[in-house]
C-alpha cells in the first residue's frame, strides 16, 4: 500500500538512530536518500534528547546566524538565537531581541 507522507503515523519521540527520508540536491538532480535522526543533529551522540515538547539537549549547539540586528523590536521568532563579534543575542519574545555581551576568558 501506498502513502502520502502527510498520511504516516507521526512519531514524537525519535532515537538517534531512527531514519528520516531526504531530498539530496532538490533544484538539480533530485535523489530520495535516508539519513539517521543522529546525522542530521550533527553526529551527536545518544546524549541527545528529543522529545514532543521540543527539547534539545547536547554537548554543543552551533549557531550559524552571525548578523547584529538593527534594534531590539526586529521582525523574528521567539527563541531565535545569534552572535556578533561582541554580542550573544537571543529573542525572548515574538519580535522583542535582547543581548549579552562577549569577553574573553
């Protein structure tokens, strides 16, 4: 039998080793392809946790967004985190930014 992948049973709490379906290079030589929940979070370890109220937790988190907004009230998604030279920043509401500077240690 055949299904829509809007159609299969959801599964809230995914082990590292369970396997999501991807699209490999999807605007040029599309290929379906597999990969571990554990690769796609990075090779982390079974010291990772997932779960239905969406809690992460791992040695290390990479933050990717390297960008300083232009003021506190930007357009953004409560729990958005990025960084600039001198600032951790973090979105503590819907559009409300605030920051925490950086030294060296």
């Amino acid at each position: 039998m055949t299904k829509k992948v809007s159609e299969l049973t959801a599964l809230t709490g995914p082990a590292s080793e369970d396997l999501l379906l991807i699209v490999d290079d999807p605007s040029g030589a599309p290929e379906t392809k597999k990969i571990t929940v554990g690769n796609f979070l990075g090779n982390c370890s079974s010291n990772v946790t997932l779960s239905n109220t969406a809690v992460l937790s791992a040695n290390a988190i990479v933050i990717r967004n390297l960008q300083t907004p232009a003021n506190s009230g930007i357009t953004i998604t409560r729990g958005t985190f990025f960084f600039d030279t001198n600032y951790l920043y973090i979105a503590v509401a819907n559009n409300t930014v605030k920051r925490v500077a950086l030294s060296s240690f």
